[in-house]
C-alpha cells in the first residue's frame, strides 16, 4: 500500500495528486486496464455465435416434443443473451478506462476544468468522483492565485481560507493578510500618520521590507519633532536630533543651521553685553555664508571696536591715529565731529619741549624758515645716540631761538599744514626729513657760548640739505 508523504491518506492507484490535501505525489506509476484488455481477449475468445455452439449430442432417433424443443430454444438465446451483454459490458469498462486515463492526463497537465467534466461523466468509476473535487479544488486554488496576482487580496484571502488544509492554501490566505496589512501601513504613512504606520509595520516583524519601513516612519517622527524644536528656537535640542538622523532627508544640512544659531544667538549676547571683539569673531564665519544678517552685525561690531580704538588713541594723544579712525568710521555716531577734534591748534613759535636732563643753555641756535612758505615747520633735537633733546615748533615764515647745553645733535625736521600735536605730528601726508651737513654729515657739534643759525629748506642762504625720514622714526 502506498500513502501520501503529507497528509498520510491511502493513495489509490498511480495517481500525481493526493485527493485528500492535493500534494503532487513524487513518482507515479502509469495507470493502466490490463485486466480489461484480458478480459476483451477472453470475450473475443468465447465469443458465441450461431455457427460455433457445440451440436447437442445426438438424441436417440426419436422425435422431440413441441416443449422439449421450445426449452432448447429459449436456453441457446439466454446463453447468447450473456455473451452479448459480457461483450458490451467489457466494450464500456474499456472505454471508461480510456476516458479515465484521458482525465488523468488533463489533470496532471493542468486542464483541471476538463479533467473534472470527464471524471463527472465517468460517475462512479473508480475513484473518479473523488478526482473530480480535486479538480474543483485545483480550479478553486488557481482562481485564488489569480485574484492574488490581481491584487484582490481580500478575495484571494477567502478563496484560500476556504481551500482548507489543500496545498499551502493556509500560508497563501496569511500572506494574502500580511499584504493587506502591508498595504494598510503603506497608506498610513503615505498619508502623514508615521505613528500608526511605524506600529503596523512591528506588527508585521520582517516580511517584506517592514523592518525598514517602521525605521523611516521614526525618522519621520524624529525629523518632526526636530523642526518643531527649531521652530521653538531650540536649536540645542534640534540640532542634537538632525544630527542623530544623519542623512535622512535635509537633516545635515539643518543640523548645521541650528549650530549656526545658536552661534548666532551667542555673538548677538555678546554684543548685548560689549563684548564686540569676541562677537565679531563669532560673526564673520556666518557673514561669509550669508547667515540671516550676520554681515550687518560684523559691520555694527567692526564700527564699535573702531570708534572704541579711536577715542583710546584721542585719550592718549594719538590725534592722527584717532582721526584716520573717526574717518574710516565714514559718519557712524559723531565720528565726523571727533575727526576735527582730533586737528590741534598750531603752537607758537618756539621751543615745545625740553628734555629736563639736558638743561644746560650754553649754545644759541636760531632755526631760519623760508618767509614765503607758510607751512609751519616742526624741529626735533637729538644727541648723537639718539636721546631727545628737544622739539621746536616754527610757524611759516617764523625763525624762533632755542639755547642748548653744547653737545653733538641730530637735528631733524618735518613740514605739513595740518597739525595733530607732538606725537603725530603731520600725520603720514606731510613730509619727514634728517637734516644733514653740507659735506652729508648727519651730525652738529655745538660749542659752549657759540651762536648758530640753521637755515632750512628753500631759504636762498640755506645750510643744510635733507634726507627723507619715515614717520615712524622721526
């Protein structure tokens, strides 16, 4: 006896599907009639025919009755009566055989519908009423496979819960339910609902990509929370969020945004405070990058450290600094009005400044300007190795006296019109000079009670000539 490996159900015959749950039976075995084809044989063998019923034996030469004879005659046509009805008999089995093989085939090669309207008109042969709700299941099973690849889940879910236990009709009714399931989640999130979705998407553990899928619904749910963070002005919180979801979406990108704020919110506390300096730090990364008005607040803070830097030079005497800076401030606040009041007055002709460790007066040296040049004239006097001496301030024209201990000087000498005091003196638009010799010396030796005259510049009896100095080393 043979059984099915599935379910465990007698297998009848030679059969490729169990008629119990439908599973494909492995290796078959050709169904075939030989007992029929015998049994045609022996028919065709037996057959009885007028011409070759056996003579009755010879009655002895006496003459039969009228009854007697009717009863031989009625015998000989029930005999043949049999024989023929055995010949039709075995004629209708060897064709129901053959329509049953035929039905086979058409089963086995996926023609269920008319495999099934075979074995319904072979009755009860054999197990051909049992084929034929085979059939029906395997047309059932395929109509729900159809309506599965029609996406008619609902449907297909149905047909295979109505299958029963028949081939895999169990699983393919939970798949067709997962799908639905899938499908419903898909929706959920398609339409904005990340926390539903992400809960139906558990729900389905790993089929198909659900895991996948419930991990954007977070991030869904995190980049939300993240912009309204932002949105709050908590960049700190936001930015910690964008960060965390890497590339999703924009995320980066508003990752460093919120840094950006909250650098921004930093320096704009600074400013608040006066601390432009650090602020302007802050600031001009953001200025580059065209960050809300970031370049607006540098400017702002530039502006305040400059006019801060200006009125520190003022306060120090450093006029001509602290007016190139009110300037440059281009009438930010009263940068203009600190401008002029960073043009000195011109002193009086004469000496300016004396260096109290060089008191002595024993040499008289009168300083000579070109009377038809206006230009006041400012004279600096140092020793040989460099001590300053003394500073004497000449208006055009003016040609003032100054009495110096006797000593070897370097004299040095500057011209200009506007006058930012001592320290800066013409600022860097006038003209700086080493006086020298007429034999290019650079130095003066003053005798003790000798007068000496200085003429300068352009004087037709001048005695010195010129070098130019910088500035910075006048």
């Amino acid at each position: 006896m043979t059984f099915c490996y599935k379910c465990g159900s007698h297998l009848v015959g030679t059969k490729k599907f169990c008629i119990n749950c439908g599973a494909e039976i492995e290796e078959t075995v050709q169904i075939t009639h030989t007992d029929a084809a015998e049994a045609t044989e022996a028919t065709e063998a037996a057959e009885v025919t007028p011409n070759n019923i056996p003579p009755p034996p010879k009655p002895e030469r006496k003459k039969l009755s009228r009854k007697a004879l009717i009863a031989i005659i009625s015998s000989a046509a029930a005999v043949f009566a049999i024989a023929v009805f055995a010949v039709v008999f075995i004629i209708i089995q060897s064709n129901k055989a053959a329509s049953y093989d035929e039905a086979i085939d058409l089963m086995n090669t996926g023609y269920y519908r008319e495999a099934q309207v075979i074995f319904n008109e072979l009755g009860g042969y054999e197990d051909s009423e049992e084929f034929m709700i085979l059939c029906q299941m395997m047309i059932e099973y395929d109509a729900a496979m159809l309506l599965m690849e029609k996406g008619e889940y609902e449907k297909a879910k149905a047909a295979f819960e109505a299958l029963g236990s028949y081939k895999d009709s169990s699983e393919m009714a939970i798949e067709c339910q997962l799908i639905m399931d899938y499908d419903a989640a898909k929706l959920l999130m398609n339409s904005g609902n990340y926390t539903a979705a992400k809960s139906a998407f558990l729900t389905l553990g790993s089929f198909r990509d659900s895991e996948k899928m419930a991990a954007e619904c977070q991030s869904e749910i995190d980049y939300s929370i993240a912009k309204e963070h932002m949105e709050s002005g908590d960049y700190e919180q936001a930015g910690a969020i964008f960060a965390s979801l890497g590339s999703f979406k924009d995320s980066a990108k508003l990752a460093v945004e919120c840094d950006n704020w909250l650098v921004y919110l930093e320096a704009l506390a600074l400013m608040d405070a006066g601390n432009h300096a650090a602020a302007v730090v802050l600031l001009e990364p953001l200025a580059n990058i065209d960050f809300e008005d970031s370049r607006v607040h540098v400017i702002e803070c530039n502006n305040v450290l400059m006019y801060t830097d200006a009125d520190k030079a003022f306060e120090e005497g450093l006029f001509y600094t602290a007016y190139t800076l009110f300037r440059s401030l281009e009438g930010y606040m009263d940068s203009d009005d600190r401008a002029e009041e960073c043009i000195q007055d011109l002193p009086t002709s004469g000496q300016i400044y004396r260096n109290p460790d060089f008191p002595g007066s024993a040499v008289s040296l009168r300083i000579k300007t070109p009377r038809d040049d206006p230009r006041p004239t400012f004279i600096k006097i140092y020793t040989e190795d460099g001590i300053h001496v003394s500073s004497v301030f000449i208006r055009g024209g003016g040609s003032p006296t100054v009495k110096l201990p006797a000593n070897t000087y370097m004299i040095k000498s500057a011209y200009g019109e506007t006058w930012f005091g001592p320290e800066e003196m013409f600022g860097d638009e006038n003209a700086y000079y080493q006086t020298l010799l007429l034999e290019g010396s650079t130095t003066y030796a003053f005798k003790r009670n000798y007068n000496y005259t200085l003429t300068l510049r352009d004087a037709v009896d001048g005695n010195v000539g010129t070098r130019n100095e910088d500035r910075s080393g006048f």
